[in-house]
C-alpha cells in the first residue's frame, strides 16, 4: 500500500505542490466534507484513501460510515471528513482515484457473483490487472464477493496453452516436467481447449484444470469426466449473458478478466458540508 499510495501522490503534486490550494486557500481554514456516492455499487479502496490523506496530513480526522464491502445506493456517505481545508483539498483527487477505481472492480464482481449464487461456483479474477495496483484490485475482487487466482507467476504453476505449444503439443510432457518440478506443497493447474486433451491430463493427477472457450456442453461433459476428482475452473466467453449458465454446468470457479481490466469507474465525489 504505502509505495502505491506515494506513487499516486507524487505524480499528483509534481515538484511544487498544489498550486491552486496554496494560491486560494488561507492557511488556517477548516473545512468538512463527505465522500459520497452517486451511483449503486460496492465500496472498495478506503485502506487507500485513509492512506493518501494521512500522508498529506495525518492530524485531519476521516471517520468511515460505510466499509469496504458495504453497498452503495446514490447518495450514501461512505466517509466524513473535518481538518485543514489545505490538507482535505490536496488529497481530494488521489482519494477519489483509488475509491472510483477500486469499487468499481468490486462492484463488478459482486454483479458477477450475484448471477452464480444459486451454483455452488466462484467467480475468481486473473492476472489482467493494472500495473502496480495488482494487491489493491485483488483485493477489491474480495469486497465484491469474488475470491483470487493465484497472485503472480510465483505462487502456482498454470500450464497454459503456450506452455505445451513449447513442450511439443503434449499435455502430458508438460504436466510430466511440472510435476518433477515443483514440491509436494506446490499446486499445479492445466489448461486444456477440448475434452481429449482433458482425458490426456487427468491420469496424470494436475490439481486443477482450466477448461478453456468450452460450449456449456462441452463443460458438462468435463465435469463429468472429471467425475469429482480435480477442480475445474471455466474461462473465456464468460460475461454477464453467459455467467450463470456457465455456473450451472457444475463447475468449481470461473475466471474472469474483466473484473479488472474492464471495470467501469463507480462515480463517488467529495461535497463540502
């Protein structure tokens, strides 16, 4: 959090500051305000505001009324704030930056999550995450009800479809070089494009296999020939149409990339009380 949240600040303020505040504000003015919603969604990214605003100034008072994960209708007032006006209006745009952003992922997900929950799937997202903001987004994913793939390259191997395009075509080959690999501790996953290539993985014990661009058909089958024994997760052609009868095929998690690369920004402002 604290790299991120400087990051934000300094390529905010520049080498001089906030030149409109100091050329307009008197120093000793006091100010209240709220952060307020105006749209419906989830809020996400208050660690982050908090954050940005007590480094600007960390004897300015922000008192939460509505948590991460809280839902929002027009109107909700997520925090009041009361301090130097100085303070408030130099962090005013970075706050609402990680506030917009973040519960904008967040409110994805939970419309997301909301289309499965009469399936026993999880919508999960994936690594199509903002540069730098990856903690921040995942985080946000949990706020709305989604849960994480794994965080980076290093806490999991998933054999994807370059990965066994360089092991010569074989998913065997591949699972074969993973397993010799990694530790008894370490998870493995397989993507697989058909129901043949799945039949190839399965007697080679992956923990998880990724059924990729699948017709629903096509999952109901796999979950079939899986018949209980490996997790599956459905990617590819998942939105907000295709989600639920995707769910209903019976698998584990479906991963979706738009929670993150695709969220529109939830509109929030800052009003003077």
């Amino acid at each position: 959090l604290d790299p991120i949240v400087r990051l934000a600040l300094a390529e905010d303020l520049g080498r001089a500051g906030d030149l409109t505040t100091d050329a307009t504000i008197a120093p000793n003015t006091q100010l209240k305000v709220v952060i307020a919603a105006r749209k419906p969604g989830i809020v996400a990214g208050l660690d982050a505001a908090a954050y940005a605003l007590k480094l600007v100034d960390p004897g300015v008072r922000m008192v939460v009324e509505k948590p991460d994960g809280s839902h929002l209708v027009p109107g909700t007032v997520i925090a009041r704030i009361e301090g130097p006006a100085r303070s408030i209006l130099i962090a005013e745009r970075t706050m609402l930056n990680f506030l917009g952003r973040l519960s904008a992922v967040a409110t994805m997900t939970r419309t997301f999550a909301d289309k499965v929950a009469h399936t026993n799937a999880r919508i999960v997202c994936t690594r199509k995450t903002t540069p730098g903001h990856r903690a921040l987004e995942k985080r946000a994913v949990r706020c709305g009800g989604g849960t994480a793939h794994r965080y980076g390259l290093d806490d999991a191997i998933l054999i994807k479809d370059n990965h066994i395009a360089a092991c010569g075509g074989s998913v065997a080959t591949a699972l074969e070089r993973a397993k010799a690999y990694a530790g008894h501790l370490r998870m493995i996953e397989i993507e697989v494009d058909s129901l043949d290539q799945l039949r190839e993985a399965l007697p080679l014990g992956p923990h998880a296999v990724l059924l990729d661009n699948m017709t629903t058909d096509m999952l109901r089958e796999a979950v079939a020939i899986a018949g209980g024994k490996v997790v599956l997760e459905a990617s590819g052609g998942v939105n907000l149409d295709t989600v639920a009868s995707i769910a209903e095929t019976g698998v584990d998690f479906i991963s979706v990339g738009a929670l993150t690369h695709s969220a529109p920004n939830l509109d929030l402002g800052m009003d003077v009380v």
